[in-house]
C-alpha cells in the first residue's frame, strides 16, 4: 500500500518547522508519487547504465511517495503511527543536514553533538545523547 500524503502532510510540517527555525536553509517541499524508476546504478563519479539501449525504467510494484526537499529526496513508508512518523522523518531529515551543513544538527545546548530523535513521554523529542539535557518536543526547536 502506498503512504498517504494526507497522513505524513502534518509529519513533514511539524519536522521541518525545527529545520526552518535553526537554519537558513530552504524548507520547501512536496509530495510525488514515483511509478517508474530509472534503471541506473549511481555512485559518486561514476554512472552505470544497464541495458544495450541507454536508460530504461522499470514499474515500482506499488506506486512509492517520495517527499522533495531542495536538494534531497526521502521515500515515505505507509505508516499510521504518528509518533513513528514523527520519529522517521525527524531521523531522516537529521542526517541529510548533518551532511549539508558538515556538522552537528540540531546542535545539542551546552555540547557540540547533535540531540537525537527519541520517543519520551509526552511524544518524540530531540534528546541529548547523554542525558544531562531536557528534552525538546519535536516541532519545537528554537
């Protein structure tokens, strides 16, 4: 089953309302569905067609939503938890940034590594990996 762009809608906003208000960097975004991906196997330098003819494509079995950030991408599961989604994405976002901005995101109050999405008891939170700092409700950042 495909994700539903309804569900994640209010996930992505909520997550990258924490990017926009600790960056500078674009937070535009937008849901497409991808039916067709290119038969093509990158890796840096390199590029490797397969098929005597170029590029081709082939059918994904179930259509896969992807969500578009200004220079990434992010395939969605089709998840009905919230909290799990809140936890996904967040973990997701959090390494593409740590790479785009070579270095630590969100940046930990008092300590120079990043917090890390976590479950808690009022929901997902960033969280200091070692456990002197409070909790920041995701979505909350400042």
């Amino acid at each position: 089953m495909t994700a539903d762009p309804a569900f994640w809608t209010p996930v992505v906003d909520r997550v990258l309302r924490d990017v926009a208000a600790t960056t500078d960097l674009g937070t535009t975004w937008r849901f497409q569905h991808r039916t067709t991906e290119p038969d093509v196997l990158r890796t840096p330098g390199l590029t490797l067609w397969f098929g005597d003819d170029g590029p081709g494509e082939w059918v994904v079995p179930d259509p896969v939503l992807e969500l578009r950030l200004p220079r990434t991408r992010f395939e969605l599961p089709d998840l009905r938890d919230v909290d799990e989604a809140l936890l996904f994405l967040a973990d997701r976002v959090q390494d593409h940034l740590v790479d785009e901005l070579h270095g630590a995101w969100p940046l930990c109050p008092g300590h120079t590594h990043p917090m890390r999405p976590a479950p808690s008891g009022t929901g997902p939170a960033w969280r200091c990996p070692a456990g002197t700092g409070a909790d920041v409700e995701v979505g909350a950042l400042r």
